[in-house]
C-alpha cells in the first residue's frame, strides 16, 4: 500500500531544492556584477576625491547602511517626510499584526522593540481571527467550497465569479495604481502586490518610501486596509488550492492502490489451476 504523506514531504523537500538551484542560476550572477559594479564606483569615488582613503570611505558606506536599517533613506535632505507619522506608523502596525514584516523599518528604541513583541502577541491572534471571519464571510457567498468540490454545478459557476473578481481587484488593478504612484513597472507592481499579500515580505520594493515623491497623508493607510482585504482572499484562495491539492493526492494513490489490487486479483484468476498430485500414504 502506497501512502502518500511521505511522498509528500519528499515532493516539498524535492521543490525547496528545486527553488533554490533556480534562484542560484538566476541570481548568484547577478549578484557578482552588481558588487563588481559597486567596488569599481567606489574606486572611481576614491580616484575623484583624493582626499578620502579608503578606510574613511568603508566608514561613511558603514554609516549608509544602519542608516538604512534604521528606516532612514540615504537619499535626499533632512526635510524628508517621518517615518513614523500617523499614517505610515498605521501602515507598520499593518504589517506587524499580518506578518509580512518588510524589515525596512523597525522600532530603534529599547520601549519600542519591548512593546513591538507584545503589540505582534496579542495582535496577530487578533488578526488571524478577523480574517477567519472574514473568510467565513466569503465562504457563505460561495455556498461554501466543500459543497463546490462534492457536487459541481452552480457554484462553480459562483467560485469562478469570486476567483477572477479577486484576481482583478487585488491582483491586476493595484499595480497599475503602484506604477503610476511609484513610477514602478506593471511588472514590478505586480510582484510587490502578490509578494505582499501572500505575506513573503521581502522589502525590496514598499509603498510610499521615494523620498521624491508627495504622497497624500491616506495613501499608506489605504495600502494598509486593501493589504487586509487581500490577505483574507489569497489566504482563502490557497486554502482552496491546497485542499484540492491534497484530495487530488488521495485520490490519485487510492487508484493507485485499487489498480494494484485489481491486478493483483486478476492475475490470481488468470492462472491455471495447477494439477494436484496424490502421494499415497
């Protein structure tokens, strides 16, 4: 008998391998010319500015970085809007209790870490709740999705309404407001959009960070309240996927167990009765 748990983890084991040999092919050169590039500019800096050494270069490069680490950006003056104004500290609470967790801005002080871990303790419970809640919500409008995989028909009909309705409002419209906000690519705002809501997180690419930009003072929040509503719909979706996923294995290792089983008894019926030989006693 076949049981596939253990294939399974085999299979996702199998696809974390296969992820990061890709990611190796596509990335490790990249990787290579862009510090190339970085080491060459730092050179041409050293070689334009004669009075700076090496070693205060690394320095002020050393200082770039926790810069950046602590949420401020190199780029532009002191005039630089807060991080920390209402509405982008709305838009980092967001992202706490829904553990996305850019990590491009994070609490510098020792009372903000200290009320950061237990904000996340009691908020995150919190949010898991809203969105099961909200899912429910969503569920009900869709007959529910157990009745969908038991007797298609009608709701099929209402899953593919809720799937492509989804799709457009929080997968294929907001990149083209992230673009021409950003001055990002379709291709960019999409990747930000599906990274975001399916709470990867990388901070690579965030919303009202472009220090030469005017952003309206609403426009992290409304990104904060649309991340909300898009989590509990892409967490429903892969819900789905990963339900039929799993019935889809069932199914496929119960034929293949009844196929075997089959065959087993057909070759038994198949064979001749071998002759019986009476030794007498």
């Amino acid at each position: 008998q076949i049981s596939w748990p253990p294939l399974l983890v085999l299979g996702y084991l199998f696809y974390l391998l296969l992820g990061a040999t890709v990611f190796q092919l596509l990335e490790k050169q990249a990787e290579t010319h862009f510090r190339d590039q970085f080491q060459l500019e730092k050179l041409n800096f050293l070689q334009n500015y004669t009075c700076l050494d090496r070693q205060a270069l690394e320095k002020f490069v050393q200082v770039l970085m926790e810069a950046w680490e602590k949420g401020v950006n190199p780029e532009g003056n002191s005039t630089n809007p807060s991080n920390w104004d209402f509405s982008n500290s709305f838009f980092f609470a967001g992202t706490v209790v829904t553990t996305i967790g850019y990590g491009n801005l994070s609490p510098s002080t020792v009372a903000g870490q200290i009320f950061c871990v237990f904000y996340a303790l009691f908020g995150v419970p919190l949010n898991l709740a809203f969105l099961n809640q909200l899912g429910k919500g969503l569920n009900a409008h869709l007959l529910t999705l157990e009745r969908w995989v038991q007797k298609p028909g009608r709701a099929q009909v209402q899953l593919a309404i809720f799937l492509s309705t989804g799709t457009l409002l929080f997968l294929v419209f907001p990149p083209l407001v992230f673009s021409y906000v950003e001055g990002w690519s379709y291709g960019e705002g999409f990747y930000f959009t599906f990274i975001t809501l399916s709470t990867i997180g990388f901070g690579d690419y965030v919303v009202g960070t472009n220090p030469n930009k005017h952003y309206i003072p609403v426009y992290r929040s409304l990104t904060a309240i649309w991340i909300v509503f898009g989590l509990a719909w892409l967490a429903l979706v892969f819900n789905v996927g990963a339900d039929l996923m799993e019935k889809f294995l069932q199914l496929k290792w119960y034929k293949s167990d009844l196929s075997l089983a089959e065959g087993a008894t057909t070759k038994l019926e198949d064979e001749p009765e071998q002759p019986r030989i009476h030794i007498p006693s």
